[in-house]
C-alpha cells in the first residue's frame, strides 16, 4: 500500500495517451477531456493519429497518440510537452518520449514490453533502467495482467479483456487528477445500453485502475488537482472542429430559413462533417455521399440551384478535383460553401497529420479569373462561427465561400458555450423580387450580386451555365467587350465583401519592435508565445487573420506601425506571399514548418526572441 495520498495544486497539467491504433487511445484520451471539460477545466486537445490504417502491431509507424491539456485558465494549446504519458507498449514510448517533460512521469505497461517488441519498436535493450535514473518517473504497470484479473468473474472471453486495458489506464489517470468516475460511467451505460455486458466490463476495468492508482507510492503521493476555470455562464460543449462546422452550417441554414443540403465524398480529416450532418435528418438536413469528389460539389451547386444552403465539404486532393465545378458556381454566380479541412500533401501525402499548404490552391487553384470568397477557421470552437459567416457571405452575395480549416482544428477539441438562435447574426438570401420583371443577371447596385430565382417561380424561368454570359441577360455571350465587364463585375462583387466583414484586431502590444502574423489553426500556439514573450518585456504584437479574401481594409495601416512582421505558417510561406502581392512596401519574415505537426509555443518563442534581439 502507497504512503497516505498527497495532493498537489497546479494551474494546468498535459496528459498524453499512447498506444497502437487499435489500444482505444482516442477514446481514452477523449474521455478524459470530455470528463475535465465537464469537471469545469479549460480544455484543448491534440489527436494524433497513424497515417498507415494498418501499420504492424508493435511498430513506431502504427503509434495512435491524443494529448490533452487541462487547465484552471485559459488553455490555448495542447501543450508542447507532457506532465503524463501513458505509453501502452515499447513502440508508444519510443514515439514520444521527446514530448516529456523532464521529471514527468511515465506510466508504462509492462506486460507488453516483450523482447519482441522492443526489437520492433527498435530498442536494443529496455529502455526503462535509463530513463528511470532521474529524468523521469517511470510506473511500471502490468495493465494486461491486472485487466485480467479485474475481469475474471465478469467475462472469460480474453479478446474483451484486452480490449478493456485503455479503460484500466484511464482509471489510473483519474484517480492521479482527481477526476470522478461518473461522466465515464454514464457513456458507457448510454453507449452499451443494448450490451449491459460490454459496458460492466469497462466500467469494472476503469474502476480497478482508479484502486489499482490508490497503492503506487510515485501516483498516491503525487496527485494532482486542477481547479475548474472561470467561465462565463452558459451551457458548455466539449466539440471538435469538425462538428463545429457542421453545426455553424445547421445553424445558418436555421437563420436563413432554408434547408441544408450538403453533397460530399468521404476523405481524411473532412469525413466527420459528412457523418455528423447526416445524423441531423431530425433538423432537415439533406447529404448525399456521392461516388467522388466532383459529383458531390456538383450535386451541391444543383441544390442550390433549387434554392437551399449548399455544401461541399473536403481536403487538399479533394478541393483539387473540384476546382473545375467551383468555377461552374463562380460563373453561375450561386451560393456555396466549400469546407477544406487540410492535411499535408501533395497527393495522398499525410492523410492523418495537419498542415496549411491549400491556401494558394483556395485563393487561385482554378482557370480563368475566377475569385472566390475565402475564410479561414483558427480554433477548433470558431469553425462554427466560420462555417456560419461563410453561409452568411454566400448567400447575400451570390458568390462560392472557401473555407479552410486544417486536420489540427478538425480533430483538436475544446469547450463551446453554446450560443442562443437570437445571439446570431441574421441571414438575409438575395431572393429575386416576384414584382418585376427578371433578368438573371440584373444586379443589385450596391453589392452587385445578381439575385437567386427560384425554380419553378412564376415569371422567373432561366437558364445557367458554363459558358460566359450576356450582361442582364444572362444569355450566352462570346463578345469581348462582354466578357471584360463580367469578369469585372465577379472581381468587384469579391471585393466589395470587405465592407462588411471586421477591421483587424492585433493582440498584444498594438505598436513597436515585432509584429506576429499568422492566419488558421496556428492561432493557439502564436498567441501563447506572443504572451509569454510580453510577460518577459519585450515589445511584441500577435495579428491572426480569419479573412483571407477580401482581406480586412486596415491591414495596411497596422502593419506600418511595427519595425518587423514575420509571418508563421504551416507551409513554404503562401501567406507571407499573398500579402507581398498585396501589401507590396513592407518587408516579411517568414517563419514555416513542414512536419505534419503544429507549431510549439518554445519553438516560436526562441524565434521571436533571436529576431528581437537582432539588429
């Protein structure tokens, strides 16, 4: 039996659990982080999932990983290194025991550290005397071994047992952070109503890791406790990117009074979108799951044809085989949202791992002049937001909407207050007056959108199509002067977007040395080192862009007010080239990485440290 349990006060703590793809990591780690969310915690989390969908057991290739960090303030990031890692086998320690702090604690099943395995996972020799020498707090557990025994007067069937041996680890983890069995307990009794079985036996091996906790002197005499955050008052989510956008574009189709039609195609790290929409048939929600990408972006522009909030969604490969139907919307002039969740490429590339190498592709990816609206989500809560504004543009301005988002919004999740119907902005599609006469392409005079008929309205028969129109009429038109005013027009109307979305807000110092630009998902990670660098002193600003095209009008006027803008990307630097073409007199540093994985806080803060030191 452990010494008499102490309990340590921290302001936040980082857990990562680890394992091969079929140990139950991501619903381990997701448990934790609903339970902390619902603990009353800060919460952002990172899964990590294996590009190989079926790597060799054993192997570093096949590792699954989900980091969470948990927090008493606000969490911005996951954290770049762990207080906790639950390695499930050799080749789990072997992947990420870089991501450990020093001193951290390890907890390790031992049972599964076979000669074998370890030769696999490629030790020569267990690593476990080394580490545990001082850098680390090694806890040998025998998770298989204890599993089993938990379970012996539950089920015989040994397949279930292991199965299960996420849930024991899980159990260790709550009792060392304090964290109540409930919230764990009620899944599994909603998730296994129909197998009471199933959910006995992970509700007894989670429950036998919590006691199993109880007697390991390095756990019982080290807990931990997060108080919970202060929050404004509401009722609270814990949601990931990617439902986010599914609901920002349920609520927006709410607003405008339409019914939401989405026509997709299955592809990493878009698929969650297609699957949570087409659970919402209670809210009037339309999908179709097409035979490829092109028929589901066209399926889309005829939904919205006939007069509903359409959607696409998608990644990099997939945002490629639809380019050709995007200028079919842009020439036609008819609302659409396009969601690309990024991932790293080119082709197949890194179909699991986050990057931000689609923005060129968004921004001119397609022939001819052929302008789209283009936003950009930067935490996994605000794709809501974003999904919602980019409906909210494409309906009122008759245009297509890109909107990117990224593998680390996507699959990361936080808490969401969940905000009121009345909260949100209202929605106002440019029907075509039944009073007077229509012309397809008469346009409003203001915005210069043309407006949206109707199929099947008295008086307002048309036709679209590919091919150039007449100016008002809409017929087909091949006269040059014609093509030059309508290209003008889909420029101008693109343009003209910038009225009404906000100014560009800078955070942190507003003037002086350094002057942080990023756009997307790489917002938690540069706005926590921008912080950190501040508390030290030093004169630094952090400027994130969520309005890619148009961007914001007083872009200009905040950039003259630094010495240094360096921009940080996910990529070779699209960004920082965009505003060379459209910000021509400022000089841009550039900050980029290409590993598949997010920025860490300590790699920009050095970053930023060496350019503010330098002359």
């Amino acid at each position: 039996m452990a010494e008499k349990s102490t309990v340590i006060e921290k302001e936040a703590v980082v857990i990562r659990f680890s394992g091969d793809s079929g140990d139950g990591m991501q619903l381990t780690g997701t448990q934790f982080s609903d339970t902390s969310a619902l603990f009353g915690n800060d919460v952002a989390t990172f899964p990590d999932y294996p590009a190989e969908i079926r790597a060799p057991q054993n192997t570093v290739g096949g590792v699954s990983g989900f980091q969470v960090h948990i927090g008493s303030t606000e969490v911005t990031t996951p954290g770049d290194f762990c207080d906790v890692l639950v390695a499930m086998n050799p080749a789990a320690l072997k992947a990420n025991i870089r991501w450990v702090k020093p001193g951290g604690t390890i907890i390790v099943n031992i049972d599964t550290f076979t000669e074998k395995a370890l030769s696999k996972a490629g030790y020569t020799e267990n690593p476990l005397a080394e580490y545990s020498k001082g850098e680390y707090n090694i806890v040998e557990a025998p998770i298989n071994t204890l599993t089993q025994e938990a379970l012996k007067s539950v089920t015989s069937d040994n397949k279930t047992i292991l199965r299960t041996r996420n849930m024991f680890a899980l159990g260790m983890t709550y009792f060392m952070f304090n964290r109540p069995l409930d919230y764990t307990v009620e899944f599994f009794n909603k998730k296994f109503g129909k197998n009471p079985e199933v959910a006995q036996v992970n509700k007894v091996a989670l429950e036998a890791g919590f006691h199993y906790a109880e007697t390991i002197e390095a756990i019982a005499t080290k807990r931990v406790v997060v108080a919970p955050a202060k929050q404004a008052p509401g009722v609270y989510r814990n949601i990931n990117g990617n439902t986010a956008t599914a609901w920002g574009l349920i609520a927006a189709a709410e607003k405008a009074n339409l019914q939401l039609f989405l026509g997709s195609y299955p592809i990493t790290p878009a698929t969650e979108i297609l699957i949570e929409l087409s659970a919402r048939k209670d809210l009037g929600v339309k999908t179709f799951q097409a035979e490829d990408e092109i028929a589901g972006i066209c399926t889309a522009i005829g939904a919205s044809f006939a007069g509903s909030l359409a959607a696409t969604s998608t990644s990099g490969p997939g945002l490629s085989l639809k380019s050709e139907a995007i200028g079919l919307a842009v020439m036609t002039e008819l609302p659409l949202v396009i969601i690309n969740v990024q991932r790293g490429g080119p082709s197949t590339g890194l179909p699991t791992k986050t990057e931000q190498s689609d923005l060129v592709q968004a921004l001119f990816g397609r022939n001819g002049e052929c302008p789209v609206v283009v936003l950009a989500a930067s935490t996994p809560t605000n794709c809501f937001d974003y999904a919602y504004m980019a409906a909210k543009i494409a309906l009122e301005h008759m245009t297509p909407v890109i909107l990117l988002t990224d593998g680390f919004l996507a699959n990361g999740s936080e808490p969401m207050k969940i905000p009121s119907m009345a909260e949100l902005p209202t929605i106002t599609p440019r029907f075509a007056p039944k009073e007077e006469k229509y012309q397809p392409y008469a346009r409003n005079p203001e915005w210069l959108y043309r407006y949206w008929a109707i199929p099947g309205t008295p008086g307002q028969e048309h036709r679209v199509g590919g091919l150039e129109k007449m100016d008002v009429t809409g017929t087909v038109s091949y006269v040059p002067e014609n093509h030059q005013v309508m290209c003008n027009y889909r420029e101008e109307k693109v343009a003209r977007v910038q009225r009404i979305i906000p100014l560009q807000k800078v955070e942190g110092d507003q003037e002086g040395e350094l002057l942080v630009v990023g756009w997307g998902g790489t917002y938690g990670h540069l706005t926590h080192a921008v912080r950190n660098l501040r508390k030290e002193g030093y004169s630094i600003g952090h400027c994130h862009f969520n309005y890619i095209n148009p961007l914001p009008a007083n872009v200009d006027e905040i950039f003259s007010r630094f010495k240094k803008i360096v921009v940080c990307e996910l990529n070779f630097g699209q960004f920082a080239n965009y505003l060379r073409m459209k910000h021509q007199r400022y000089e841009y540093l550039q900050y980029n990485k290409l590993m598949g994985l997010p920025f860490t806080a300590i790699e920009l803060e050095e970053h930023f440290k060496k350019l503010l030191t330098s002359k």
